[in-house]
C-alpha cells in the first residue's frame, strides 16, 4: 500500500489519449507560457493560440520576450503564469526544455489543472514536480493537432 501511495503522482503523467481527450474536450481557458507575438504570426507559439481562440478557448498570453507587449491576439498580457488570475485549464508550454525548469515555481503557484509541454519539450524532472504537487503533465505534444483530433 506504501509504494502505491508513494507512486500516485505518476497518475498525473498523461500520456493515454483517453487522458488527452478529456483535456482538450473539456479545456476552457488557456495560459500560453512563451506566446509570440502577431509579428510572429507563422511561429507555433503564435499560431496554435490563434487556433485556440478561433475555436472558442480563452487564451492568456505569457510571453517570456516582447517586453513591449500589452495585449496578444486581443488578450492582455501576463508576465508570469500565478498572474493571470481565475483558473487555469491548460498551461501551454513553448520553452526549450532547458528553460521549463526555471517555470516550475511559477507554474505550481499558479495550480492549474494541466501543464502542456508542446511537441519537442520534454523535461521529465519538471513533470515530476509538477506531478507530484497535483497538476497534470503531458509532455512532446501538439495541443493543436490534439484539439483537432480528440475535441469534436
């Protein structure tokens, strides 16, 4: 019974796609930690938030650069994630996987259910801080081309 209650948090390791359709079925506002800007419109970081808002999610800008940056795809912008008040479905994750680490505190601070690390971002000592303080992980995965295929 110990080693169970010790392993829990693997739980919170999502890598089944029943996991990852009942996040993105039930996802309704969206932190993008990373976010480009509209000048940026053909970067991933860009465009997988624009996809989001078109379909309906709402979408929290944290960009790392563009310091001159006060609103991204109609949105304002938050500098770190614990800013961006009310709760958080999804954290979208666009940062080299050497650079998630330096995100964990903020991340756990602001307790959103879900932390995306996008496809290509994998850091598994992250995701196991983030799992075992409760929030969900998903690691190297396109919330786009997921959305498309588990959301409808």
């Amino acid at each position: 019974m110990e080693s169970q209650t010790l392993e829990a948090w693997r739980a919170n390791l999502i890598e089944d796609d029943a996991g990852i359709a009942a996040i993105v079925r039930t996802m309704k506002r969206v932190a993008v930690l990373g976010m480009k800007t509209e000048a940026q419109r053909g970067e991933p970081a860009f465009y997988v938030p624009a996809y989001l808002v078109e379909q309906g999610v709402e979408v929290v800008p944290v960009p790392v650069y563009y310091p001159e940056a006060t609103e991204i795809l109609g949105a304002k912008v938050v500098r770190r994630v614990v800013d961006a008040g009310g709760a958080i479905d999804v954290v979208d994750v666009f940062r080299r996987p050497r650079d998630v680490a330096s995100h964990v505190e903020d991340l756990i601070a602001a307790r959103p259910a879900v932390v995306w690390l996008q496809l290509g971002i994998r850091d598994d000592a992250s995701a196991e801080r983030l799992a075992r303080a409760g929030i969900k992980v998903v690691q190297d995965r396109c919330l786009l081309v997921d959305h498309r295929r588990f959301a409808a």
